[in-house]
C-alpha cells in the first residue's frame, strides 16, 4: 500500500511542476534592484543591556539602548519584510549624547552603546548569510564639538576658522562654515584628506561593508569626492555611493553624480510624494516629471534613492494625521509608488507601524515591535513582488493615465511588462487603456488583488475602488488546461480505484 501512495504521490508532484512557470527569475543583483531599510541604530532594538551606559529613555535627545546586537537579532524581520540592504547610522565613536552618531570622536572605533567591533562584524556576516547588504553612513564634514584635534598643536590647522554659515546661496559658505557649530574639517588639507580616505577604505577592508551614506555632501569640496569615490572603489568595485545633497535643484544636485557618487537621496522628489499622498484627490503628474527629468540629469536616475520621511524630515505619518486621514491607505498608495517608480526605495525604520513624529528629536522615536501587523504583510507582499519582477527595476517608465488622481504607468524589461494602477482619490475609478499601449489578446493579472482584466474590443479597462493599488503583469490569456485537467483526474480515479480494490481485498 505505502508503494502505491508514494506512486500517485510522485505522479502528482510531476503533474504540478509542469504547469507553466511565473515570473522571469532575475538576473545577478544590481544596486538598483535592492530595496533599502534605514534604521538609527540606539532607537530600534536594544538585544545587550550590557552596554546601556547612560541610557535614559525618557530623553529623546539621550541614548535608548539601541545596539549591533539588537539589529542582528532582528534580521529575519527585515528580510521577511523583503528588504535586501539595510543603512545604518553611523557607528563610529561619539561623545556624550551622540546616539545619532553624527558626532563622531574616533573613526576607527565603535560606539560603545552600540557594542563591539567583533559584535559590529558579526552584525555584517549574519546580514551578507542572508543575502542583505550594508550601507554605512559617512561624516567627512566635521567631527563631534570640542574633539581633541582641536587643541592639539599638529591638527590646529585640520579645520576651517570657526565661523556660522550666514549665506545658505554662497558654495563657498557651505563648504568652509561651521554647520550648526560643529567643528568643520579642511579637506583641502591633505594631512585631513589622506585621513579621511583611509578610514573610509580601512572600514571596507577590515568589515566587508557593501555601501556608504555620504552626509553633508555639498559641505565638502567636489574634488574630494572624486578621490573619495576613486579610493574606496579600488577597494570594492561594486560599492555603493548614495550622497545626501538637500536641495530641491537636481541640476545643482548632479555636479556630484560627476564626481563619482553613484546615487543621491531625491529631496526633489520627496516634496511631491508627500504632498501627493498625505491626503486623497491629489495628482500624481508632478512625480511623473521628476522621474523623466531624473532620465535626462542624471548619469543612472535608477541609483537614485526615493524616500517619504527620514530622521532628518518630519514622519510621513505625521503629514497624513495633519491632514485628518489614517494612515494605512495612504501608506499603502505611497509605498506602491515607492517599490514600482525608478529608483532605489528607502524605508525608514517603523514606518511599517506608521510611527508618528514630529521635527528632530521625535522623528527618532523608538521602535515598536508589538504592534498591527497590517502594514508589515503589506510592504512583505509588495517587496516580494519587486524582488520577481525585473521590469519594476530595470524597466522603461511610462505613463498611460493620469487625471484627477488616478494614474496608470507601464515598466518593461525585455519580454517581461508590469502595469501599476494607482487610485489616489476618494472614489471609485475606471480608466480604459487602448491596445496601441498595451499589446491585445492578452490580459492583466492583479498581483495585490488578485484582479483579472482581458483586452476587450481592442482596450483594457481597470476598475479601482478609492485608495487601492494594483499591480499587473502583462501575461497570456488563461484558460482551462485540458491536459493538466485530465491528468489530475486520472490520477483521482486512480486512486479512488484503488482504494475500492484495498476495500474489497480487506473485506475477503
């Protein structure tokens, strides 16, 4: 009898893995393809009370706890929400009250609130055995207020005079002024500069990062960032340089792209996302013409990092509120857009909980984990679809429809076409695409809602509820397969005979 089940049982399995395969597997990863989780490390998961020297949770501007351990803990939940890298704050060595890190003492030590270079490595090795990268954030600005170099007598002359930055318009304020008075390095200076580029590669060597965060970008000299780029890329070729340069002029934005940083965090276009998704009825024309005018400025617009909030920013959640509206809708509106436009999505720790927030320090509020898991199965579904589909990476971009909300848009990447239909209004909408923009005799198959929509009379028309999304994959008409229907029913009747033979002998 045990024979005889493994038999149908081996038959069954043969039958299923004949039916037709999904989507293209991928190509080898390229940075485009990563979808990146941004964590402040002393906010999100403290996993070694240990090293809690002086935490005081209840100060938002001292250190929670936060440390290496508790993120390589917390792994499989970022992996399980489809992220494929994650950038963290910087690690280095800070002063009293530098949890965020950006007032850096030492750059070639941790944080002792974070935990251990070994701790740090082991954080790096569990990330790469699951297939995440890691991306650092890098300050050659400045250092952290009244550092050693400052008294000194051989690195007196490491930093600029002290003086405020008074003229935002003038380059040359920007790049010699001290920002918000922390203590800003001369790196023409080559005693500073050779400093600088060698812990940047000594960091890659000794730990095997995949990427840095480059802060305060427009503060430094463009012909730093040339060596910087040249430098740390003989070390890893494929290392990743994603610059923070906060303007919302991409022409001012790209003499940096000419320096060598592959992408920037797109400030322009942050603007127009929250103002298109905080609130329903808003058009979604304006990011239409940042991704096209990325196209035209930009070396390789798809390096470029897309975002909704940040630690520098007010919480997205916060807009939504302000605008008397919950949140879930327009997270899940925001982040469609987010993980199916050009550019590498940039998802700020907790906004998978909508964490609220206001300006510096509460946008840095702990994270949660006991919380609605609602927008966690979300963002899981949406990256495991970006993760199948080459197309919402690689792909063309171009828009089919977009009026009073409503917006339709096509990726294509060689034989392989997505549809994305946004419904960012208050009502119910149906939008008819011709078959001159989308090939006929095929039909669109919904991935998030399961929706089927066949090319009719030479168009498609899609149908979205209010506040929906809905991505397609452009496939072959489905219809009953006659072969595998009959397979699968002889393979019953097999059984169902055998089991009346096994019946009859039982009964003898």
């Amino acid at each position: 009898m045990k024979k005889a089940l493994l038999g149908f049982t081996l038959i069954f399995i043969l039958i299923s893995f004949s039916l037709p395969a999904g989507a293209v597997e991928k190509e080898e990863r390229k940075w485009q393809d990563e979808t990146i989780y941004f964590l402040m490390i002393d906010r999100f998961n403290n996993g070694d009370n240990s090293n809690d020297y002086k935490v005081d949770v209840k100060d938002p501007k001292a250190y929670h706890g936060g440390d290496f351990e508790g993120i390589t803990k917390q792994l499989d939940y970022i992996k399980d929400m489809g992220f494929t890298a994650i950038w963290l704050t910087p690690v280095f060595d800070n002063i009293d009250k530098g949890y965020h890190g950006y007032w850096i003492n030492d750059f070639y030590a941790t944080e002792e609130h974070f935990g251990t270079m070994e701790e740090f490595k082991r954080l790096v090795q569990e990330a790469h055995k699951r297939d995440i990268k890691i991306i650092l954030d890098f300050v050659v600005n400045h250092v952290a207020p009244g550092h050693p170099w400052l008294e000194g007598p051989d690195k007196k002359d490491w930093f600029h005079q002290e003086k405020e930055i008074t003229n935002w318009n003038s380059q040359e304020d920007l790049e010699n002024g001290w920002l918000y008075g922390l203590p800003d390095l001369d790196q023409d200076n080559p005693d500073v500069r050779k400093y600088l580029l060698d812990a940047a590669k000594w960091w890659i060597e000794e730990t095997d990062i995949d990427g840095y965060r480059l802060d305060t970008v427009r503060h430094v000299p463009v012909d730093f960032w040339n060596d910087f780029s040249r430098e740390v890329k003989s070390v890893k070729e494929d290392f990743y340089l994603i610059g923070e340069v906060w303007s919302n002029d991409p022409n001012y934005i790209a003499q940096y792209d000419k320096a060598g940083i592959d992408g920037f965090v797109d400030y322009p276009l942050n603007d127009h996302l929250r103002t298109a998704f905080s609130q329903p009825d808003q058009t979604l024309d304006w990011l239409f013409s940042t991704a096209k005018r990325n196209e035209s400025i930009y070396e390789d617009p798809y390096l470029m990092g897309t975002f909704l909030d940040n630690h520098d920013t007010v919480r997205f959640t916060r807009d939504i509120i302000q605008n008397n509206h919950h949140p879930g809708p327009r997270w899940r509106l925001a982040l469609t857009y987010l993980y199916t436009s050009p550019g590498i999505p940039i998802v700020y720790y907790g906004s998978e909980i909508a964490l609220d927030g206001g300006e510096d320090p509460d946008n840095r509020r702990q994270m949660n984990f006991l919380t609605d898991k609602e927008l966690i199965d979300y963002i899981s579904r949406i990256g495991e679809i970006r993760g199948k589909l080459p197309s919402l990476t690689r792909g063309t971009f171009d828009v089919l429809h977009e009026e009073d909300g409503m917006a339709v848009y096509k990726r294509e990447y060689q034989d392989e076409v997505s549809v994305i239909a946004i419904n960012n209004s208050s009502q119910t909408q149906s939008v008819t695409i011709p078959t001159d923009q989308l090939e006929d005799g095929k039909e669109l198959q919904g991935l998030l809602l399961n929706d089927l929509v066949r090319s009719e009379d030479g168009h498609y028309t899609v149908i979205l509820d209010r506040e929906e999304a809905e991505i397609y994959r452009l496939s072959d008409r489905t219809g009953l397969n006659m072969g595998f229907l009959a397979a699968i029913l002889a393979v019953i009747g097999g059984f169902l005979l055998f089991l009346f033979v096994l019946s009859r002998r039982g009964k003898k």
